[in-house]
C-alpha cells in the first residue's frame, strides 16, 4: 500500500482563493444599462417624450398651414420647438428618478457593495443615461422634423436638412434634451430624493428665467444667452434655424 503526499506549498496555494479583480466601469455600465431597461418608468417617459415632441410637431405645423404663417416664421422651428420646449421637463423626470429611485427603495446599498467605488458608480449611470437619451432624443428630432416639413409641404413652406443651419438644429435640440437630463440627474445624485429633485429643475427651467427678465435691460441681455429657456432659438430668416449657444 503507498501513500501520495502533495508537497505543503502546493496544498497551501490550492487552498488560496485567486484574488477578485477590482470592480471597473465596464462591469458597472453593464450593470447600470441592465437597470435602466428592466424599470418600467424608462419605458413610460421616453414614451411621453416621444409623444410629446412629435404631437407638438403635428399640431404646430398644422396650424401653420391653416392659419398661415408670419413675417418670422421658422420652418425648422416649428418642427422642432416641442422637443427643446417640453423635452426637458419630460427627461428631468427620467434624469431625477435614475438616481434617486435607488435611494428611495434602498437598492443603493446593494450597487455600492457590487461597487464600493461610488464614482465609477455615479459615472456609469450618467454615461448609460446619457447614451440612452441621446439616442432616443435623436431618434425624435428626425422625426419631428422629417413629419413637421411633409405637413408644412402642403403650403410650400417647409424646409431640408440640406439647408444652412437646419441639420445642426435638429443635433442641437438633441443634444439640449441630453445636457438637461444630466442636471437632473446630478440634481438628484445631490438632493437624494425624487420630489425635491424634480421641484429643482423645475425652478431652474421655469421660473429662474422669469426671474431673470425682472432684472434691468442691460443686464438681462448680456445673461439671457446663458439661461434655460423653452424655445432657444435666434430669429433668422424663415426656413433656417439656429440655436443660440
């Protein structure tokens, strides 16, 4: 009868365990976009930001048709207002809730036992929403103008992206719903809570720009350019839009 004996440094290494690699933010994104697509309020506000945007498309540019148009009329506008000017109230609510509904529900300590490194963990959530929303907000600036030009066509009023500042526009208007969806979710990365959250940029979005216009003329114009309004648009000549940046 023999016996096998297994040298001690080789019984000691089996018995280690390997050492678990630091979490990083590909894990994190993964994590993060496997939550933002399994909770229904995703689904529900991108529905309503669609709707919303492309709803006031069609009716602004049917009573244009009907009504006709006036001496400052914006093809392009037209098309595209109701994404800038109810499409950030609309993604300020997703923004908000993204991060506060963990808080709400507690599930906040679990992504930070999964991932311990809050920044990794708060950047992830901003780079998948703000992924998300762009892309949807895209999606829906094409449409809004693609569906507000065949409407206006019937008066021989509409315009085309090949026209000057028409394309950078509709990637504008995009891209303002996205950078609003981003303060409230630092807003509510702040506050902690969903309500308070949501009252904040609202105050930002509605009333801090009517607070603006009590201020003197001249100083007014020179802080206007950098307040949020529902429709930043720069009068030009009909056909051609520009965003005041």
């Amino acid at each position: 009868m023999t016996t096998t004996t297994v040298p001690a440094d080789r019984a000691r290494t089996r018995a280690v365990p390997p050492a678990p690699r630091r979490p990083g933010l590909p894990g994190a994104l993964r994590s993060e976009l496997t939550k933002i697509g399994s909770v229904r309020f995703t689904y529900w506000t991108l529905l309503a930001l669609v709707v919303a945007s492309i709803g006031w498309a069609v009716l602004d540019c049917a009573g244009t048709v009907a009504h006709g148009a006036g001496p400052y009329f914006n093809a392009a506008q037209a098309s595209l207002a109701g994404q800038v000017a109810i499409g950030d109230l609309i993604i300020s609510v997703l923004g908000a809730l993204v991060i506060t509904s963990e808080y709400s529900t507690g599930m906040i300590r679990t992504s930070l036992a999964v991932m311990p490194r809050r920044g990794v963990l708060y950047a992830a959530k901003a780079m998948v929403f703000a992924a998300v929303t762009l892309t949807i907000s895209l999606i829906t600036s094409f449409t809004d103008l693609f569906v507000g030009q065949a409407i206006l066509a019937s008066k021989h009023l509409n315009t085309t992206l090949a026209q000057p500042g028409v394309l950078r526009a509709v990637l504008l208007s995009a891209a303002i719903v996205t950078v609003f969806g981003l303060f409230a979710y630092g807003t509510g990365a702040l506050i902690r809570h969903t309500a308070g959250a949501i009252t904040a940029m609202l105050g930002v979005i509605l009333v801090l720009p009517l607070l603006a216009q009590t201020l003197p003329t001249s100083w007014y114009e020179t802080i206007q350019r950098w307040l949020p309004t529902l429709v930043p648009w720069k009068r030009s000549t009909p056909g051609c839009a520009v965003i005041r940046g």
